[in-house]
C-alpha cells in the first residue's frame, strides 16, 4: 500500500470504514502473531508444562483490549512464559461487551455523538475480539469473555448511575470505594485527545458511556474474580477504563496487582506492583538506588544511553530524526537575546494519563503555564522558552488540545522575553536545555535526563523525577513563586547532587525498564514480533528480562533487571 494511500485511510472520516474493514482483515491474517510455531519447536514440553500450570498459581490476564495488537501480542508472550513456569493462566477480553473502551479512539470513533448514542462500531468490535481470542485458543489456554460475566441489570444500573451524574460529579465519582469516575474521566479525555472537556458539546454524554462502562467492567470482574480466585492480576496501562478500574477491583479484593507499559529503550518494557506506573514510579522508595555506587562501566554506559537519547538511537519513538541543532540562530528569530539568562518549561500532552496526583501544585498544566508565563512578564531580564511536546501533532492519537493555542486564549499578547516552539519544530530539546540556566517542567519524563546532565530542574507536576532529592519539587503555587524569585541560578557544580541523579536516571533507565531482547519492534499497528528461535527462550533461565518480570508476577519480587 503506498504512503499517500495510507495516510488518507488513517486521517479521513469518509475512509473509516474502509479503514476498519482493512483491519478486520488485518487482524485475522497476520497483525496477531501465530506463536505455534515456536511452541512446535517442543510440542511435547509444551503440552507437559500446560498439564502441570492446571493446579499452579492463578494468574488473570485482563487484556480485554484484543485490538491493541502490541498489547495482547506481550501478554500473549507472557501466558506462554507463566504457563511454562506453573502458573494457570486465564487471559480475559472483551467479546463486544463494554459501552466504552480503550479502542475508542477519535481516529476510529470520528462521531462523538454516534458514540454517545449506540457505543463503539461494529467493525471495531469485530477486529477486536474474535482474533485475538482465536490466536489465544490456538495454543491452548484460557480465554475468557468478559460478556459472560456480565447481566443486563449490570447494565440498566450502569447506565442508570451515569445518566444522574453532571461532570464534576461523575470525575469524582466511586462505587464502593473504587474510584471509577477517575478513570471514566481519564479515558474521556484520551477519547478527545484534550485535557479539558470544555467546549466538547457531546463531553458529558460521552464521558457518561464511559462511567457506565466502568461500572460494568467493575461488576463483571467481581464475579470473575469470586469464580477464578486469582492469586495476581496483570493488566497493562492499570489506568483508564476498563485497564484502571480491573486493578482496582483486584486491590478490592486482597489480589496482588502488576501493571506494565512499553517503556522507552528498545526492547523494553516496565512493570510496577499494585499501581499504575505513572504513580510508583514517583513513590518507590529512593533506597532502591540512592545508596549503590555504579561501577565505571554503569556510569559509561548510563552517561552514553543519555548522549544517545538526543537523537533516540536506542529507543522505540523517535520524535525527530533529522533534529535542528541551531539553536542560538532559531533563538534569534525569535527575537531573544543571547547575552540574557534563559529558562526552558517543557510541556507534556494535555489528555496524557489524567488522574488525581495529590502532590500537584496546580490544578492543571494550563494554569502552571499561565502562572510561568505571568512572572517571566515581570521580569524582562529572563527569557523564557516555551518548548511544546513533539507528541501533539506526533502522538496516538495526535492531540487536540495546543498549549499554544490555550496560551492564546490566556494569554493573547504575549510579553516579549516569551517565545512558544511549537511541536512540529524540529529544534533539539536537549540543545535548548543545554543553553538554559534552568528547566521548568510540569509531568515530561525529560527531567530524569536533564538532572544528569547537571541542569537545575524545578518539577510543578506529576513528573517521575519528583520525590528524589534532584530536583526542586513545587509544593504549591506560593512556593513556585519563591523558586523563580530566586532565577536566574548561581550554576554552582554539584557533583553530589549530579552523582545521585546519575545513579537515579541508570536506575530508571537500565533497571526499571527490563530488556526482552527477542521482542522486535515493527512498523504499523502490530508494533511488536517475538523473534525467539524455540520454546526455550521463554522457558526458566532462557532470558535474563523474562526470568525477572515472571518472578515478579508469581512471587512478588522487584520488576528490576
């Protein structure tokens, strides 16, 4: 398929059926890899390690999202990698039975209104759940449909609950405790790709279906967990609904939770216990890192994996490939002044993993801007840059809310030392972080990187760097103020404080993030292949990262390679 055909299949609303249609066809012939093959390489081992698993550890799959073909081709890897290490394995997806999900994407859902009224299409249903289940039955573990465990009064209460609720109320609405309406609201907002629903006339019927579905999911993994008495759950993301609401039905329940994500190296991905990600990694204790001194090796080769994140070498996502390092010349264009001190903010996509983070200093990323921006205006002897996230316009899906334009409705008449660059700028962040006598960030991960690199970073949000003693971590918007009070900042070397931020930034990037070397990227919607040459590459002690994440789902032990 060329290029110009495929990039209107993906953008244009009159092509989303044939879009749908083609990967209705896609996903049944090749978007879901056959693993037969490699189970075939010991077809009687295979079958000997499935009898066993029968009367192992319980271990509840919740993929629910079929269609996510990256997704279910790593928890596919993983039933395969528990079952030959003991454990029972039930894989879970959704058989056409939520009135919302995480499929539910601008790019595949265009209609707003359609979705409100009658749920997600027929034909993203259909290249959702039927192949992924049929690839699971392939060989020969349990798949269960979340359908069968729910009843139509689940339903008529579900949308009964929601059609009662205004916004604010539904946001901050829990059922027994489980904070359902956080995580409808999350996956509203990924829904419009926004951080806000404001001026979104189908934001409330459509944030309604995806309470409802919460609600569903909730009851449904109730009974599914009272039937299967589960001994862990795994389930990706751990946020949105159903993802966010299967955890914390399990953590309801006394089951242990596992969450995991892609991570950024290639081959990498990142598991947590109990939580979300976006929330451990902000609260682990800092003894798991702090106190180790790293080798020469470790600190060469944490210092090499930072140089190389300029241009991402070694990383799924590239932003930029050809990145324009002129930087003091595009500084100029903007009318900046070399000789000033300047600062950078970086900011991240609005509608990114919107939860409660109790520690923020402000209400949102759009009132940290506003306050930035409002103190940079009195005082014409800083300059600040505003770099916007490349992810706007590059990320899945592609937002919808600019922080130029809510800068704009803020902020008409920008003050001169204030320059925004845009996001499909292709000017080096880390050329401008380098320039910068210190970092303004409100959740962007580059604070891991720039504290190493001994650049003064000040996190207002819901950054992971937070809570490591690198990094002046606003309390509230009186205490941003007296930071910024202080710019610009005597640069005095720290070779303590940039030691631990090493020590951090090699334990985020290189322990945290636990190498499946045999996972290869690919290009499009499957995203993943699993190249291992036989059976025993996924059984015990053939791979280094499965051994770990394996021993940490059955035995609770750290996600640390």
């Amino acid at each position: 398929m060329s290029l110009d055909l495929r990039a209107f299949l993906r953008s244009s609303p009159k092509a989303l059926g044939a879009r749908l249609s083609r990967l209705n066809l896609l996903a049944r012939t090749g978007l879901h890899q056959d693993l037969r093959p490699i189970l075939a390489t010991d077809a009687p081992g295979w079958q000997a390690a499935r009898d066993r698993a029968r009367t192992g550890p319980r271990v509840v799959i919740a993929t629910n999202n079929g269609g996510q073909f990256g997704l279910s081709a790593i928890d596919r890897l993983l039933a395969v990698a528990l079952t030959l290490r003991g454990a029972s394995v039930h894989t879970v997806l959704c058989d056409r039975a939520l009135p919302a999900c995480m499929m539910c994407e601008l790019n595949l859902q265009p209609d707003p209104a359609r979705l409100a009224a009658r749920g997600p299409s027929r034909l993203l249903c259909g290249y959702c759940h039927d192949p992924a289940a049929t690839r699971q039955r392939q060989f020969g573990l349990a798949a269960e449909r979340l359908g069968d465990f729910i009843t139509p009064e689940d339903r008529r209460k579900a949308e009964q609950i929601a059609a009662g609720l205004d916004i604010d109320a539904l946001r901050n609405w829990s059922w027994d405790g489980l904070p359902l309406g956080e995580h409808a609201y999350a996956g509203t907002l990924r829904y419009f790709a926004r951080g806000t629903l404001d001026d979104e006339p189908h934001g409330l019927t459509v944030a309604r279906r995806f309470l409802a579905a919460a609600v569903v999911t909730a009851a449904a993994y109730r009974r599914l967990f009272e039937r299967l008495k589960p001994d862990v759950v795994v389930a990706h993301h751990g946020i949105y609904s159903p993802q966010g609401v299967v955890a914390a039905v399990a953590r309801a329940h006394g089951i242990r939770v596992v969450t995991w994500n892609p991570a950024y190296r290639r081959h990498c991905f990142i598991f947590s216990h109990d939580d979300t990600y976006h929330h451990t990694l902000m609260s682990e204790p800092t003894g798991r890192w702090a106190q180790t001194p790293l080798s020469e090796a470790q600190r060469s080769r944490i210092i090499d994996y930072l140089v190389s994140r300029r241009e991402g070498r070694e990383d799924w996502i590239r932003f930029h490939k050809d990145p324009d390092y002129a930087t003091r010349a595009r500084l100029a264009e903007f009318g900046l002044e070399p000789d000033k001190p300047l600062v950078v903010a970086f900011t991240n996509v609005f509608w990114d993993a919107q939860l409660h983070y109790p520690t923020n200093a402000f209400a949102s990323q759009i009132d940290w801007l506003v306050a930035t921006i409002a103190f940079f205006a009195g005082r014409p002897d800083l300059q600040l840059v505003i770099r916007v996230h490349p992810a706007e316009v590059s990320g899945s899906p592609a937002s919808r809310q600019r922080a130029a334009d809510e800068i704009a409705r803020r902020v008409p008449d920008l003050p001169a030392n204030v320059a925004i660059v845009p996001p499909e700028s292709p000017l080096s962040s880390y050329q401008l972080a380098d320039l910068a006598n210190a970092v303004l960030i409100y959740a962007t991960k580059m604070g891991v990187e720039l504290t190493a690199m001994g650049i003064p970073v000040v996190a207002a949000g819901e950054a992971w760097v937070r809570n490591k003693g690198i990094t002046e971590d606003v309390t509230s918007p009186e205490h941003y103020q007296a930071i910024l009070n202080r710019l610009p900042f005597e640069r005095v070397d720290d070779p303590d404080r940039r030691e631990r931020a090493l020590r951090y930034a090699h334990h985020f990037f290189f322990r945290r993030m636990i190498p499946l070397v045999f996972v290869m990227p690919e290009h499009g919607p499957r995203r993943f292949t699993i190249s291992a040459r036989d059976l025993s590459v996924l059984r015990p002690g053939g791979d280094p990262g499965l051994d770990t994440i394996c021993s940490g789902i059955l035995e609770g032990s750290p996600f640390e390679a």
